[in-house]
C-alpha cells in the first residue's frame, strides 16, 4: 500500500469515532483534542506538505481527505482546512527555512491557525510590536502556531506567530449555534513583538489572486462532506420510521441526493481547476460560482431535513439537530454576495472553464 493510501486508510478508520465524539463536544463546547491527535498520529497534519520536508505532497487528493473528515465532523473538518490553509500559504509565500520550520512543528503535533478577522482597527505593527486583536480564530486556545495578517487588509503582511498560554485570549462573547467544537475565540496580540524571519512573503501576498479567492475550494471540500451526512441522516431516519415510502417523502429524498451530488460535483471541479493552467480569473470565477452553489445545495439540505423529519429533527439529541447547526454556522463564509457579482461580471464575457 502507497503513503497516501495508507493515510486514506488510517483516516477512513478514524471516522465513526469521530462522529460518535461530535455529539459530546458539540454538548460540553470540548475541543476535539482526541480527534485531532488520532489525525496526527496517521500524518494528517503534515500530509499536503511537499515530501522534501517530510509530507506526502497530497494534491487533488486533499480534496477527498477534507471531505471526509467534514462528513464525520464538521468542526474538526474546519480546524484541518485552517491548519492546511495556514501551511499552504508558508510554502507558496516563505521561504524555505520557513517551510522547513513549520514543517518540523506540524510534524511534532503543532496545530496551526489561519486568523485575518479582527476587531477594528485591525492588527498593526508599532515600533517593533503589535497591537490589536483577531476574532472568530477557529482553535483559538488549542492552536500553538499561527499565521495572522498584520496591517491595512489591502496590503497586509502575514506572520507567524508563536501562541504561549500566557497570551490574552478568550471565547467569543456570544455562543455560537453551531461549529462549537471549533473553539473559536479572539486572541490580543498588544506587545507581541515578532523577530525578522516570522514574516511571510511581501505586503499584500494573502490577498493576492487566484489564491485568496480560489482557496475557499477546501472549505467547500469539508462542507461538502457535512452536507452528504445529513443528506444519509435524513434517509436513515424516514426508513427508522418507516416513512420513506410516501411519495413526497420519496420526492425530498431525490432532492435530497441532487443537493449533495451537486456540492460534490461543483467542489470537485474546483479542487481539479485549481490545479490547471486555466487563468486566474477563470479561477477565480468560477470558485466563486461554487461557493454560491455549495451554499445553495447546504440550504435546501436544511430545509429538506425540516420539512422531512418534522418536529424531530429540532430536538437535542438527534443528530441530525447539531448537524444542522454545524452546517447552517459553516455555511456562513465572507463575501459570498460580493464573489457572486464578481463572477458574473467575469462570466458574462469569457466561457466557463469546465466547459472549455
Ligand atoms: C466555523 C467558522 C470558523 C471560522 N474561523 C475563522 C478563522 O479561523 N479565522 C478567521 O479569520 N475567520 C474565521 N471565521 C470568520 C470568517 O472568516 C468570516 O468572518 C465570517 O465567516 C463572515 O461571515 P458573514 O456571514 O458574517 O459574512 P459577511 O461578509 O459579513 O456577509 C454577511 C452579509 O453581509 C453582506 N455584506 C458584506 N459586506 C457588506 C457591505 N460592505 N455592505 C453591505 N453588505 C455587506 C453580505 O453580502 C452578506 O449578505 C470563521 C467563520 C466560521 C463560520
């Protein structure tokens, strides 16, 4: 069996404890610690690394390998895409000491952020030290490493940080309805003094395209997961009650198979576009596109487990209630108006990649 089987294997066996966890975490507000310790242990954490230092090089295969964590948890699905994310950008944008240096602390078990939300007026540099705080930081207590922007959003600076225990952070002041395994919290980072060699690449590389935009294809990948679950808790709950014969039933249940197949199809397609030599635009665009179908497949799943299971499916317990939360919260990305307009204003005068 090759490497990257062999970690397929691993995970694919992670899995069903992973959903039995998701339910107890989602209740006490717990970190997913076991889940994601058992991840490491089969190289999850250095996996889409190139192999020079140490990972496997996964390419269109993260696809799969983030589907499938999402379709077990939600939560640990979003902290592994951060993590990834986080990585990805020090390869494309540091150096190769950096890479080097991230890579020796993903592979001792170092969980890494990915944190740009913050509380205005942003996180600046003054006088060799920071100020101001991120919010909504997905494993906000649990990450031990970071790369957060710096600056003006228009031409910020990413850096790595090191996060030590001492460090101002808390929860969010609201809880959230779903995702709340995912820990999220705001960080201070006033006085953090970073040195010369934890700065990635050059003002403005986080925001710089096609990356910024075409790498939500790996939050679609986890959604898509969390969307095919709930699509299987809904068929598995009618058949229980013997109520998956009517033929209204039998309707919701086609439409509940179309909505996953098409966040599959489109999150699919992007994780294979991305990997082309189409232009940055056409990237860009049609990322875009599937962010809006992907949000619109996660919304009719909603309302098709609503209108299916009744009354049941709001009650604590049933799984498919915290799925619902997890998926409606996840669903809940930046901008998606703002990349909609701008793939139309792309589409609307150049062909659709996919149909090149
Ligand atoms: C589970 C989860 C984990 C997350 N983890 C992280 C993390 O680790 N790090 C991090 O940095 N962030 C994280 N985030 C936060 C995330 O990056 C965004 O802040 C959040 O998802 C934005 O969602 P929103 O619906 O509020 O988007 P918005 O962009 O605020 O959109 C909400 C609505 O407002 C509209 N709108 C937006 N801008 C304007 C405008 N200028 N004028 C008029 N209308 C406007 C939109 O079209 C949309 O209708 C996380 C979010 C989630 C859900």
């Amino acid at each position: 069996m090759g490497d990257v089987q062999r970690l397929f294997a691993d995970v694919a066996a992670l899995l069903p404890d992973m959903r039995r966890n998701a339910a107890s975490l989602d209740r006490n507000a717990g970190f997913p610690w076991d889940d994601m310790e058992a991840l490491r242990r089969c190289g999850v954490l250095v996996a889409t690394l190139p192999c020079r230092v140490g990972g496997l090089g996964l390419g269109q295969e993260l696809f799969d390998l983030l589907r499938l964590i999402g379709s077990a948890n939600l939560a640990v699905g979003r902290l592994i895409e951060g993590h990834v994310n986080a990585l990805w950008l020090i390869w494309r944008y540091g150096t190769d000491a950096q890479l080097a240096r991230a890579a020796g602390d993903a592979a001792l078990g170092h969980l890494f952020g990915i944190w740009n939300t913050e509380e205005p007026p942003g996180v600046h540099l003054q006088d060799g030290a920071l100020s101001g705080k991120k919010i909504n930081c997905s494993a906000a207590v649990a990450a031990t490493r970071a790369v957060i922007t710096v600056g003006h959003p228009d031409e910020a600076r990413m850096l790595m940080v090191t996060l030590a225990p001492d460090m101002s952070a808390g929860a969010m002041p609201g809880r959230l309805l779903g995702m709340r395994a995912t820990q999220a919290g705001w960080i201070d980072f006033r006085g953090y003094r970073p040195d010369a060699e934890d700065w990635i690449g050059q003002a403005g590389d986080y925001m710089r395209e096609p990356e910024f935009s075409a790498g939500a294809w790996r939050t679609l990948a986890a959604l898509t997961g969390g969307i095919g679950t709930l699509g299987e808790m809904l068929r598995e709950q009618l058949r229980a009650r013997g109520r998956d014969g009517a033929p209204w039933q039998a309707e919701r249940i086609a439409q509940s198979l179309i909505a996953e197949q098409t966040a599959w199809l489109w999150s699919r397609e992007c994780a294979r576009l991305v990997a082309t030599d189409a232009s940055a635009a056409a990237m860009t665009g049609y990322v875009n596109l599937a962010r809006r179908a992907v949000e619109m497949a996660g919304l009719t799943m909603l309302e098709l487990v609503q209108r299916s299971l009744g009354l049941s499916a709001f009650v604590e317990g049933n799984p498919a209630e915290r799925q619902m939360r997890d998926l409606a919260t996840y669903l809940r990305q930046p901008a998606m108006d703002e990349a909609l307009a701008e793939a139309a204003a792309h589409f609307v005068g150049h062909a659709m990649p996919s149909s090149l």
